[in-house]
C-alpha cells in the first residue's frame, strides 16, 4: 500500500449523521479512528470497515472509506472472505461484546487463530446497546438489566483470556475515556502484520453507564489500572508506590515503600505467551479485597504467518510446479475418445 | 434341500443394446472403485453410459450388516443412455447383507455373481437371515442365472506370494471381479492398469498386486468352466466429437473456473465440509493454479459471508452445501440480496429434512431456495438436469450472478453430483464471454452512487481500491440511487419492488423454453426440472413410440422462468411434473400459471425410474395399465 501525504482525520468523516446516544464513548473511538487513520496516511480507498449489528457497527457509515455493515455476529467472516480474495487491502472490523462473543463468538476465535492481517476494534460496553439493555456475554454476574431483573446468573468471559486461547497474535486492551492511550494502541494495531485485537471499554451512558468507571475515572483510575509498557517493570498507584511480582506462576501486589525493589518486580514482555496469559487472567471483581489491577496496553504480540500470504504462496508454487491453468486442457481431462 | 444347478451359457459371443450392472457388497469392499473403473473404461471404450453410486452414510457402518452395504449401479450401451436404469442385468453380490438389499432389483433371468466367503454363517447372520439359510443353496433364487465364486479365496491364491497381509490381500478382492467384468463384456484392462499405476505411483508392490488380482480375475472367466459367455456391448451411435467421461460435481467444478476464467473474476469458494457437496471442495483445491481460492470455513454461515466479502471485493464469490448448510446461509444470503452483489448458492439437495437422509438423493430444497429467507428476498434459481449438465448450468448461474448483480441458486442433487456420463466438453473459445458491471467513471464533480442502476436494474460494481468511488453498503433499508440508510415508508416500498423486479428482468436475459422431446402441442407435457431429467425423457420416448401424445420439457431456469413457459402450458390438456418432493414445482407453476398441473411425487431418497413415470402418464390419460 503505497501511502499519500496530507491526508487529514476530517478526510475520514462522511456526509451522514453520527447517530448514537450524546455521551456515548464511542464518539470517543470514532475520532481516534479517524486520526489514526490519517497519521498512517493510507489511502482511503485502499481501506475497509466491515462491522456486525449493534451500536457500535454503525461504524463504518462514519468512515470516509469503503464500508461493510452487515449481520450479527459475521464481520468477521465477511472480513476473512474479503481478505483472502484482496490481501492488499487494509481491513478494519468493529463488532462489540454481543456481536463478536455471543452470536458471532464461532467467526471470532477463528480468524484469530487464521491470523488475517486485520484490525479488530472489538467494542465492549458490556451490554446490549441497540436492543436496549439485556445482558451480554461480558456482563458482570449479578447485574441487573431489562433481561435479568433478578440479576444475571451468567458467567462472564474473560475476552483477552479467550483470544490468548484462540491463538491471537496482537492482544490489547484500552478504553475510550483515554484517548491518548486508545490512539497509542490503535496506532500500533495497526501496524501488527496479523490480526490485531483491540479490546476497547467503552461506556454505554444509556443502559450501562460506569460500567468501567472504576478504570476510567480519575478518583480510582491509578489504583484500579495498570499502563502495560514493553521491557518495563508493573508499577501503579497515585504516585507509582505499587507494583505486581511473580511468585512462582502467581502474581502478587507489593509496596514499593514498604522495603520490596523494582528490581523484583515483573517485567513485561510482549513476547511471552505465559506471562501474557497470566496478565490476562488480572479480571478480578473490583469489589473483592485485595484484587489485581486491571491491564491495559499491549499484552501480547507475536509474528505468524497470515492466512492470506499463505494461500497466495500456494497459488504461486502450484502455478510453478503445473503452469498457470489452461482451461481447455482442464475441460479435457486425461481420458477422451473420439467418436467419428 | 435340493442343490441349486449351475447353469452353463454356451461360450458365444452374445450381442446387447444395453446391460445394467449393478455391484454391491460391504462398504470397506472397493465397491465405488470397481464400479467407477468399468465406467471409465467402458467410457473409452464409447459406450454411452450412466451411473448410480449408492452408499452408507456411516463411513464404518459395522461390516456385513444391512446398514453397510454400497452400491454402484451402471447402465452402459450402445444405444443413448438417460438413466442408470431402474433394474439390473447382471449382480455381483459381494456378501449376503448385499445380497439381501438389492435382489429385488435384478430381472427374472438376470445373471447373479455371488462371491461365497460373503455367505459364510458370520455373514449370513449379520444380514440376518434364518439360522441355517444360505440363499445360494435354498433354491430361493431360482429365477436367476446363480453364478458362485470363491472370489475371496481366488484372490488369496494369486496374491499368495506377494508378501501382504490378509487385509490387504482380501481388500483387492474388488479387482479380481473387475477383471472378471472386463473378461464378460470383453473390454481392454489397459485404462485401469494405468490407472493402478498413477494411483500407487511409488508403491510398485501395489500395482503388481492389483494388476495380478485383475488378470486372475480376467483369467478365472477365459478358463473357468462355469462360466462360459461373454457379451458384446458396441460404442453407441453418439454424435460425433470428443468425449470424456464426467460426475456432476466433478462439471460444477469445472463450470466455476471456466467462469471464473471468462469473467476475469478470481473464484472464492467459502464451503464447510457436507455430503454430497464436499467433492467439488475437493476437485476445486487440485486447481489452484487457476488462482482458485479454497477456503474451508468454520461453519456454513461463514461459508456464505466470506464470499460475500470476497465478492465485494470483485472475486467470483461462491459457496456451497447441501440442505441443511442452505438453511444455516439463509441469513447471508438476505445480506446478499440487499448488498445486490453476485454471489452463487450451490445446493446439492439430499434427503431431508434436517439431517434426512444424508446420502440419498431427493429434490427437495427448492422452496428453500425460492422462498428461506425472511421478508421479500428474491434470487434466481437454476437447476442441472444430469452431471455433465452441471457443468453449463453453473456457468450460467455464474453468469447471471456477475451480469446481474444478484445473489442465484444453482440446484443439483445427490443422484447427479455423484453419477456420471459421456460429456462432449466444450472448448473455452466455444463458451459465452461474462461480463462484470464494474462502475464507469463519473463524470467529474458527480458523487457516485451505488445504488443507481442500469436497464437490467442491477447497481454499478464498486471495488475498493478505486479512488472516488468509497461507499458503504448495509443490510438495513437503503435510500435508492444513494444507497444511503432509509427508514421511509415510500423508499422500502419502492425498493422492494425494484429488488423484485431486478429478478423478473433477467427473463429477458435467458433462452427461451424449449420442448426436449415430442411435439409442440399435445395431450400430455411431463414438465420435469433437475436430475428427473433422464428418467422423464426415456418415458417420454417409450410413450411417443406407442403411438401417445406426450412431450416434455425441462427447466434449467426456474426463477425467473422462460418468457414463454405460460405459453408452453397452454398448448397441452394436461401438466405432469414428476418430483423428488411433496409438490414443490407443481405449487409454483399453479401459483403462476393457474393451470391445474398434476403432481407426482417420489419420496423414497431414490431417483425415478422412467417405468414409473411412463405408468403415471398412462394413469392420468385414462389408459388402465396392468400392474
Ligand atoms: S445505547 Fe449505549 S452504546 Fe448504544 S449508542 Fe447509546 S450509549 Fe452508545
């Protein structure tokens, strides 16, 4: 993909009405696309978005590119197909917690495992949005919405936990109350060659609002999140005091103050599948004494193969070792006869 | 019990039009093989030819039982062959679980080769028989010519030092009737001996082994003194030209890449693994130095929408199952409706429904195709009447698909996509140019609008990559012309009718309907659509040769339907159509035509046989049949 210059985030932005609720974050994710996009500088009509159903696939009417919208639960396939026939296009999907873990979990954890080179913004609000407040896969237990009045009696996934176990090669998290964060992750998302996984909360201010307020929200935000950097030791708290170390597999919370080093304490590295694993499983309820913060950056990283290079390559030695097709001889086969 | 006489046949050469075989045993006895080599070979040899595999749908299905019995029916002659025939000459009964399915399929007279170690007390028990009943020695078939070998035995003789195993050993036991086979109707082992040597290249152990076994096969009929006839089947009077031999999804496949090849489109095939449509999967991935692209999704749905993708990205998108994979697509395939891209459904129908009767043939699907989606979601439909007809009719399904923007339906079923017969393939030259609808430049200053459309109403083409024409396209309502979201109640109702009337069009775009046999006026019109295509024709003769008024016409095109089909059912008194279904074509032509077409129904996971059909047409012209 051959990049221009100038290209501007309102270049992103079409004639059509941004219709979600005032308030919603994903006004948030939109602007951050747009910009993103504009700092790649690629082409906008070398671009694609390609969403499911909910609020937030309402998406790609709002990118000045080539767009997709189509049904529950498949963008993702539809992103599949469309890659493998065009892998020189840069692919952008955005589905949220119903779309890409209840109805569409099946496409979901496969082209994570496929490693198409796209960018999945998967948008969680923990919550049904567009069909107005029942409970998704991600809602937490015991919450109580138009769908459980009693409260949910469902176990929640734990997303990242299932796309380390899907085989995803680039895993993130941000939120969309952080915007020099989100545009951070974006960025480098987009830059992954494979399937780059962006887990976004986002604040659903109409059927689920505070849903992340205890990560997104200055009051609580330095305690209850860690800022993951690559290379760089787990510290957080108010004034960095705080810091995560492995104990054997286990990962525990100790007080810089209180006589623990840094040097103790967990490095992140983007490139180790177990510890990514073990930070992924930092989901604990934040109403539990003594709970791990909640991660946010890049967890993991690794370089695979895509699905697309690899189904081009075959198509290039089976050209090589048979010669391009020849549709006569195909019609012919190898046994004719003649009849005179 | 009085031993069953060994009829001697006087060693001549007896000439035949035709001779229907039919090989069964367990499924683990090479039965397909067998029977697809005498095909191939026969083929060559010019014969016209047909078949009808018939197998399990347990791949391990317990050996020896009923349940595990595989068949291979295969009509070949001298004379046009239309269907694999509705009861057998000849029988080769591998065991007695075979034995005991298929007797009631071979005439009074017909040869019947049973190998014995299959009637041993083990076998006789799992087919169930009587304690203490061997058929081959009750007398119970008298009214056949019983021919008894030890094939089992006779293979471990020429195999004996060939260093295999028993297993192995008695697994080439199908080549020994093979070449006994070629011995009866006098054919040249020489296309299978080639074929042993591509098959095992590397394996040199395996093709002495099956050569060995086909020449003791061979042999045992030149020598033996039970059996002393052989038969002269001569090449059919075909018309002039090259042949090969063809199965119906082997021509499906084939019929993509030429369409793929003719359009300059690259072929998509999103498909998840299902009987019977999994082969043209497997012919389509040996041919990806066409640039065909394979993509084995994880479940139907996905299937259907990455072709969707792909097609919206500018490739052939195609996706295929059967029946119950349809039903998954369903959605998708609404998707596509409202997207106006091409996209091609392939239906091979099988039994149902739900699982149904997975290996069985039926027509039952085509109410799904006309009408499984929800709301108003008209596609085109086309059916294949035989295997090698798969070939053009998929073509034209690609063709309507690309020219007109749509999602079709192209319908073949069990019967077709797995028999075979004589096909005089085309050249590609010889084949109609596709031509896609990409958009054309806008004039500058103009805002390109996706969803303005030309006189056959199908919307421009847009790929991304091309600069000035980004749009977004939805499942949701659309504005016309702007292709933009619309809730207005004139809009939908509008866009509804054009969707509607984007189908009807393509009428204009299609052969008119022809009649296949007979007059254009008469008494009787079999109205036939799909694999009832030979059984109708052969019918249709018979009846015409004494002295009926009867024509039929079959459809390739059954939405929209030929401009003059109205016209056609006007011109006969009465309307038969014959189907592999409860009244599905029938309730359509009603629907349409308010004609008081007659509806007769096979249901049985068989195919029709044309004897069925003729005593129909009899029955509703009044004449009394004797039964
Ligand atoms: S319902 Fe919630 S997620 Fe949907 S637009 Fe409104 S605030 Fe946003």
């Amino acid at each position: 993909m051959e990049t221009i210059e100038k290209i501007l985030p309102k270049d992103f932005v079409t004639d059509q009405e941004v219709r979600w609720c005032p308030g919603c974050g994903d006004y948030s994710i939109l602007k951050q696309a747009q910009s993103v996009l504009a700092e790649i500088g690629i082409k906008r009509e070398d671009t694609v978005f390609v969403s499911g159903i909910g609020c937030s696939s309402r998406f790609p009417y709002y990118m000045e590119t080539y767009g997709m919208h189509s049904i529950h639960g498949r963008a993702t396939a539809i992103a599949s197909g469309l890659k493998a026939a065009r892998p020189d296009l840069n692919i952008w999907i955005v589905t949220g917690d119903g779309d890409a873990l209840s109805i569409g979990g099946n496409h979901f954890i496969h082209l994570l495992r496929r490693n198409f080179n796209v960018n999945v913004l998967l948008f969680n609000n923990e919550i049904y949005g567009l069909t107005k407040g029942q409970y998704s896969p991600t809602t937490r237990k015991g919450t109580i919405n138009k769908s459980a009045p009693m409260g949910t009696i469902d176990h929640p996934f734990n997303p990242l936990a299932l796309c380390m176990g899907a085989g995803g090669t680039f895993i993130a998290r941000s939120m969309d109350r952080d915007p020099k964060h989100l545009r951070e992750i974006l960025l480098r998302a987009s830059k992954h060659k494979g399937t780059s996984l962006v887990e976004i909360y986002q604040n659903c201010n109409v059927f689920n609002d505070g849903a992340f307020f205890p990560f997104t929200e200055k009051e609580s935000k330095q305690n209850e999140t860690i800022f993951l950097e690559n290379n760089q030791p787990i510290i957080f708290g108010p004034s960095r005091t705080m810091g995560i170390k492995l104990d054997g597999f286990k990962p525990v919370i100790v007080n810089l103050e209180e006589g623990n080093s840094a040097n103790d304490l967990w490095i992140h590295d983007e490139a180790d599948p177990i510890k990514a694993s073990i930070l992924t499983r930092f989901f604990d309820d934040v109403t539990i004494p003594g709970h791990l913060p909640r991660p946010f950056g890049v967890f993991y990283t690794e370089t695979r193969a895509c699905y697309e290079d690899e189904m081009e390559a075959q198509i290039v030695t089976a050209i090589e070792s048979k010669k391009r097709g020849n549709l006569d001889a195909l019609l012919r086969g190898k046994n004719i006869w003649e009849i005179k | 019990m009085e031993p069953v006489q060994q009829k001697k046949i006087s060693r001549i050469s007896e000439l035949k039009k035709e001779v229907t075989i039919l090989f069964a045993g367990d499924s683990g006895d090479g039965i397909q093989l067998t029977g697809s080599q005498f095909t191939d070979t026969s083929a060559l040899f010019g014969n016209d030819v047909s078949t009808f595999p018939d197998f399990p749908a347990e791949i391990r299905a317990p050996q020896g039982t009923l349940a595990g019995v595989s068949g291979f029916q295969l009509r070949f002659g001298s004379v046009e062959i239309y269907t694999p025939g509705d009861v057998c000459d000849v029988f080769v009964a591998m065991n007695a679980a075979s034995l005991k399915a298929n007797i009631k399929k071979l005439i009074p007279g017909g040869i019947l080769i049973a190998n014995i170690s299959g009637f041993d007390k083990k076998n006789l028990g799992l087919a169930k028989y009587p304690e203490g009943i061997n058929p081959l020695e009750d007398g119970s078939l008298g009214k056949f010519r019983l021919y008894t070998m030890d094939i089992t035995k006779m293979t471990k003789a020429a195999l004996a030092d060939s260093g295999m195993g028993t297993k192995e050993i008695e697994r080439s036991k199908n080549m020994f009737v093979l070449g006994f086979l070629y011995w009866m109707y006098n054919r040249s082992m020489s296309r299978s001996i080639d074929f042993f040597k591509e098959k095992f290249k590397g394996k040199p152990h395996l093709i002495e082994a099956n050569i060995k076994v086909l020449n003791a096969g061979y042999n045992f009929g030149e020598t033996s003194e039970t059996f002393s006839s052989q038969y002269e089947v001569k090449p059919a009077p075909m018309p002039k030209g090259v042949y090969r031999n063809i199965m119906g999804n082997q021509a499906t496949a084939l019929g993509l890449i030429a369409a793929s090849e003719k359009s300059g489109l690259g072929l998509f095939y999103g498909s998840y693994p299902i009987t019977p449509a999994s082969d043209i999967l497997h012919e389509l991935s040996k041919h990806k130095n066409f640039g065909v692209k394979t993509f084995q999704a994880e479940d139907e749905i996905a299937a259907a929408t990455s072709a969707i993708g792909a097609s919206f990205g500018g490739a052939l998108g195609v996706t295929a199952s059967s029946g119950p994979g349809i039903a998954l697509k369903g959605e998708a395939i609404g998707l596509a409706v409202m997207y106006e891209i091409p996209l091609v459904i392939i239906d091979v129908q099988r039994g149902g429904p739900s699982t149904g009767l997975p290996t069985k043939t039926e027509q039952a699907d085509l109410f799904q195709a006309m009408y499984g989606r929800n709301s108003e979601a008209p596609v085109a439909i086309l059916a294949a009447s035989s295997p090698s007809d798969c070939f053009e009719t998929i073509f034209e399904a690609c063709r309507i698909a690309v020219e007109h923007m749509t999602p079709v339906f192209f319908l073949s079923d069990g019967y077709i996509a797995n028999g075979a017969e004589p096909w005089k393939f085309p050249k590609g030259d010889g084949l109609g140019k596709i031509t896609p609808k990409f958009a054309e430049e806008n004039p500058e200053g103009t805002p390109f609008l996706p969803y303005k459309r030309d006189s056959k109403l199908a919307r421009p083409w847009a790929l991304p990559g091309r600069k000035g024409f980004e749009h977004r396209i939805g499942g949701i309502e659309k504005e016309n012309e702007t292709g933009n979201i619309s809730y207005d109640p004139e809009n939908h109702q509008l866009m509804v009718k054009i969707r509607a009337e984007k189908i009807s069009r393509i009428a204009d775009f299609i052969p008119p309907q022809k009649i296949n046999t007979g007059q254009e006026k008469g008494e009787v019109l079999v109205l036939g659509w799909g694999s009832t295509f030979g059984a109708i024709t052969m019918a249709v003769k018979d009846l015409i040769g004494d002295g009926y008024s009867v024509s039929h016409a079959h459809l390739r095109y059954i939405n929209p339907f030929p401009k003059n089909l109205g016209e056609i059912l006007k011109n006969f008194s009465l309307v038969l159509i014959p189907e592999m279904n409860n009244g599905q074509l029938v309730s359509i032509i009603r629907d349409k035509f308010l004609v008081d077409a007659i509806g007769f129904n096979k249901i049985k996971g068989v195919p029709f046989t044309s004897e069925e059909i003729k005593k129909e047409v009899l029955r509703i012209l009044g004449v009394s049949v004797p039964n």
